[in-house]
C-alpha cells in the first residue's frame, strides 16, 4: 500500500501529532508499504515535521516515508532538524523494495501546485517534478536495476491538460511504469494511460483503496485491472486499530480540549441541513466569519486597545470541511473542529492565531478584489468569506477595479455605505488569521503592486512583523495567549439557543442560506463599467483612448498619402 502524502492536518488527531505521531504509526501499523509527503506535511514548519517523524520513529512506528525533492538552506537553520532527519534515513530520496521477487523502486515528488500552496515550509524549497524524476528513474534503473518505477506524486489530476500536472510529468519523463498521484482530491473511473506511465489516484480522506494490477512481462509493463474499493462502515473496524484511535482519542481529550470545557465526543451544535462549501457566499462561510470577529470582539472588549473589529475575513482554502447534517443533525466537536483545523503559531502552539489590523476603506475594497479578480484565476483557495461587511461587483469591469458598492454592518444592526474613495483616510479594524493576514500583506507583489495593503497598527503606523499584532486571549498572563479559530468556532455555537429542547444548541435558520454579503451584478452599462473607477480603470481608459487616436491618425495619413499618389499617377 502506498500514500501519496497530505496524510497530515484537518482532524483533532494533528494536534497531538508532534508528540504522538499517530497517524504515521496508524499508517505503519496498517501496513502500509510507502508513504510520501505533501504540501500539509510542511504545515507545522520544517522542524514541526521533523518532530514528528522522529515521534515516529522513536515509538517504533515510523513505516518507509520517501521524498525527493526538498532543497534545504544551508544559511538558514530553521530546517535544520529536518535536514538532520533526512541525513538519519529517516525519510528516503529514493528506496527498492521487494514485491513477490520483483524489485520496485520509489521516489516521491511534489508538484507546482502543492508547493505554492506549502507556504509554511520555508526555508525548504522544492525542485521542479520533472526535474527529479529524471534524475531517479535513470538512478533507479541503471544503479538499482529495478523492474518497476513507481513515482509517488504529490501533484495530482485536472480534467483541464494544461493543469494536469501527472499526466504533464509522465509525458515529459520517460521510463515511470506507475504514478501514484495525490494532492487533487480527485476521483477516477479508471487509470490514465499517458506515454506508457499508468497514472492512479484514489480519491481523498481515505475514503477509497485503490487496488491496481499490473501485468508485467519481459520488461514490458500493462495494465491488468483497477479497483476502487470504498472505505465505510460496511468494511468492519480492526479492534487492535480502534483501540489505538481510543487511546488518541484520550489523549486529546486530556491535553487539547478539557481547558476549553469540551471533548471529543461532545455534541456541540444541531444543523437541520448540510452546511456545505462552496466558491460563493455561503451559510458555512458566514457562520465561520461571523465567530471570528464575535470571538476577536469578546477579546478586545477587555484587551488594551477596545476598539471595535469591523471586519472578518476567512478564505475557502483555510475551511477544509462541511458541516452534516447525517442522520441526527447533531455535530460533535470532532466534527466541527474539521471545519478549520489548520496552522500552528508564533507560540509553538497548535492553529493559527488571529490577527488584528487596521487598514483604510480603500485597501478594504482591494481586499475584496482578490475574490472578484484572483480568485477566477487561482481558484478556490483565493475566495474569500467575510463577515460585518456585504459587497457587490461587476464581473464585467477592468480587473483589480470590479467592486461597485461596500456595506458596513450585520444583517440585525443593518448596514451603512463605506466611503472606498481616497478621501476618506478613516481605518478600520479588521481581523484574519494569521496566514490569510499574511496573504492580504503581500497580495500586492502578486498584482504589480495594484492592490497593495499596508497593514497598520490602531495609530496609522505601518506593521512590519504581523506577529506582533496578535490578540491576545488572556491579559493577564505574561506574554501573548494566542486567539484560535477553531476555539471561537467551538464559543460561538455555544451561544446559540437550543431551540428545541434536546440539551444541544441550534443552528440559527439565517446560516443555512446566502445573505446577500457577495453580490455579482454583471452589467455593460457604461455607467455601471466606470462607476466610482480607480486610477486602474483610468489609465487602461486613457491607454485605450491614446491607441484608438493614434489608429485614427495613422488611417488619416494612410488615406492622405494614398490620395497623393493617385493625384500623381494622375497629373
């Protein structure tokens, strides 16, 4: 059995993943043959990794973990310990196994794709996928004379050519009998066939055990068969396995979530209805925005700086689940703690802290952008979900310049225009989690500096360490508690009523629909196309205008000349 990464982060079990390892000695336990890395591996910063594999092998559970293409820094030390973890063999650029007599070799890359969205393994750097797999099948078959090369990717599938990063690498490295494929999510019917590679991926979340056989004759390797076999609750539970998960569970319950009140079990809030994501407004993305900056709110009220938070932002890329409604309706806090599980913070602990900054009404509009203009182009990961404010835009419009109309308020207080005009210099506070806060920070040198946003502290100065602006939980303790949101996810349902009388809170009606917070109005109109324009829209006007003039001008000459010359040719 092979995994082809990202077997890391979106459950309770990750928190505890640095100390206890679980699931790589869940995965060694079960057998596996392989494992590779992908982009959430790196989540917890190279040396969160790099504790985990040595959890791992320290308990006697670390299975055969392969990587080929991390670069680390030598002048940097912070992937020191990871670099020291590869150079014990505890992760292998490269390894031959036995299969029934055959010799299979292994390497293991990532992708474009997964890189980019890595951000939190720097200083490590990846090389390019083709690059490595060049250089491993001829080691693989000219040094270890294999009979089988199989390239565990962490790339992955698209249905669009041009994006499929797979089937673009078996087609550019000759010599890769099988790509095990991951990172897309993405569910096949039957293997892709590129080049001669055979190209598998089974789904996501262990939801699939892909079973694939090969024929292999004289050198000459051929499809045989391919089964997806589902994983769930018709396929009875291993005891010696569910006991590990209980002991897990225990512990989780024991170091992560008795200071907050909860466990693992405990049913938190009741949803009358699936509660999904999706690349719009939606109820999920509300509720998750409207407890952030409740819980960012509850925090200030007694913080040094009182002020108000304003605004809440949440990207579609940190919301890694729905919220079911299954058979009860009833969510555990195992299951909401899905809902945004990722990072790890400045203070060593477990998800990402949320940050407060102040930023114009204008650099607010340009925040929003990002969804009408990056978002379309980078997907999902890109969309962002708000709360305390409502927009609307024309698809329509020049890039970067597509937001028509900003609201400021709440679907009960009502709301009040925003004044988005270079005049008006108020600030705003808004809050985020820490990496979406460090996207919004840089989002300018993605957009030749067209939405440049210069987060700032409550007296106009600029922030340069984001760090330095995390809300702080708990004044009274030395140094700064860390906000999470995924606790104020947990504190918001708290607050709802149980409306029926079950001993478990509601889910309030108004989330389980759109609000009306994003708007899309497509129009042509020209007073729709240049309404309330920035300097974007302008000077691509005035270009537009200068080129259509100087075309004139040169038909004007064109036309003049040409009736000179046929004056001549007449006289």
């Amino acid at each position: 059995a092979i995994d082809a990464g990202d077997f890391l982060m979106g459950s309770l079990f990750h928190m505890v993943s640095r100390e206890e390892a679980v699931e790589l000695r869940l995965l060694s336990a079960i057998g596996y043959d392989a494992i590779g890395l992908g982009n959430h591996e790196f989540d917890l910063m190279p040396d969160g990794l790099a504790r985990i594999l040595s959890s791992a092998y320290d308990r006697g559970g670390l299975p055969l973990v392969v990587f080929s293409s991390a670069v680390f820094d030598p002048k940097d030390p912070e992937d020191d310990s990871l670099q020291q973890v590869f150079d014990r063999g505890l992760v292998k650029r490269h390894a031959v196994i036995d299969a029934g007599g055959l010799k299979v070799g292994l390497f293991a890359v990532i992708g474009d794709d997964a890189a980019e969205v890595a951000p939190f393994a720097s200083p490590v750097t990846f090389r390019p996928a083709a690059e490595v797999a060049k250089e491993m099948v001829s080691l693989l078959r000219e040094q270890e004379k294999v009979d089988l090369v199989v390239c565990i990717s962490h790339a992955g599938l698209s249905d669009d050519p041009e994006k499929s990063e797979d089937e673009l690498l078996a087609k550019a490295v000759p010599g890769i009998d099988v790509i095990v494929s991951g990172h897309t999510h993405t569910r096949i019917e039957a293997p892709r066939v590129v080049a001669g590679t055979i190209i598998v991926q089974a789904w996501a979340y262990g939801r699939q055990l892909g079973v694939l056989d090969l024929a292999i004759d004289a050198g000459k390797v051929g499809l045989k068969s391919w089964k997806a076999l589902p994983v769930d609750d018709s396929v009875a539970g291993d005891w010696l396995m569910q006991g590990a998960v209980d002991a897990a569970i225990a512990e989780i319950d024991r170091s992560v979530l008795a200071p907050y009140g909860l466990s693992y079990h405990q049913e938190i809030v009741e949803t009358s209805a699936d509660m999904p994501l999706a690349n719009d407004e939606n109820g999920l993305g509300n509720l998750v925005t409207d407890a952030i900056r409740w819980y960012a709110n509850k925090a200030a009220a007694s913080s040094s700086d009182p002020t108000p938070v304003a605004v809440a932002f949440e990207s579609n890329g940190v919301i890694r689940d729905d919220i079911r409604k299954g058979t009860t309706g009833r969510n555990q806090v195992s299951d909401l703690f899905r809902v945004l599980p990722l990072g790890v913070g400045m203070d060593d602990t477990m998800a990402y802290p949320l940050i407060g900054v102040y930023l114009t009404a204008g650099e607010i509009k340009k925040a929003l952008e990002i969804v009408t203009s990056i978002y379309p182009m980078k997907g999902s990961d890109y969309f962002l979900q708000c709360s305390g404010l409502r927009f609307a835009y024309n698809p329509n419009r020049m890039l970067f310049d597509r937001v028509t109309r900003i609201d400021l308020g709440s679907e009960e207080q009502g709301w009040t225009p925003l004044d988005y005009s270079a005049s008006n210099k108020d600030l705003y506070r808004i809050v985020a989690n820490y990496y979406n806060a460090t996207f919004l920070k840089i989002v300018g040198n993605y957009t030749y500096h067209v939405l440049d946003i210069v987060p700032r502290d409550r007296e106009g100065k600029p922030i340069a360490d984001l760090r330095t602006a995390r809300l702080d939980a708990d004044r009274s303790t030395p140094g700064i508690q860390e906000l999470k949101s995924w606790v104020g996810l947990m504190e918001y349902v708290r607050t709802f009523p149980d409306t029926d009388g079950d001993g478990v809170p509601d889910m309030p009606v108004k989330y389980l629909s759109k609000l009306g917070r994003n708007l899309r109005e497509p129009s042509w109109s020209p007073a729709s196309l240049v309404s309330h324009a920035s300097w974007v829209t302008w000077v691509v006007i005035g270009v537009a205008a200068v080129a259509l003039l100087i075309v004139i001008l040169l038909i004007v000459l064109i036309v003049k000349i040409v009736r000179r010359i046929r004056r001549r040719r007449a006289a």
